[in-house]
C-alpha cells in the first residue's frame, strides 16, 4: 500500500485526518518521535549535548603551553579552500 506522511501543527488537525480515514478506509499510524533527549532543534540546526562523562583530562597536555590564538586559528585553518 502506498504511503504518505502528514505534518501537522493543530491537535483538530489530527482529529479531522482521523474523521477523514473512516471514510475513505484509510489507516493512520502515529510515528514515535525521532527526536532523542540528549538533542535539542535550534533554529533549524540539530545540537547534540556533550557527552560529561567523557575524560578530557588528557587534552590539557596537548594544548597547555602552546599560546594558542583563537582569532588567528579561526582565520588561518577553518578557511574554506576554494
């Protein structure tokens, strides 16, 4: 059987399709939300929370030391390559 997926803003919304499938022998089938808790939606961007219960302890050795700019970083690795 073929199928579509509705989106819907309004809770009548989903009670007239409900309405609507008695008639014409349709079957609607609620689909769980994707969405986990460990995510947010920011303007159209999905955001993944950090993880806390990683160890970042071994990091500090890396970086500590090195007068690392973060302007300079920004502007001299991070560029696109055109």
């Amino acid at each position: 059987m073929p199928e579509i997926i509705v989106k819907y803003k309004n809770k009548r919304t989903l009670e007239a399709l409900k309405e609507f499938a008695k008639y014409f022998d349709l079957e609607i089938l609620l689909a769980r939300s994707k969405k986990k808790d460990n995510q947010m939606n920011l303007n159209g961007i999905t955001i993944i929370r950090g993880d806390s219960s990683i160890d970042i302890n071994d990091l500090s050795n890396i970086f500590s030391g090195r007068n690392i700019d973060p302007l300079a970083l920004r502007k001299k690795e991070w560029q696109r390559k055109k």
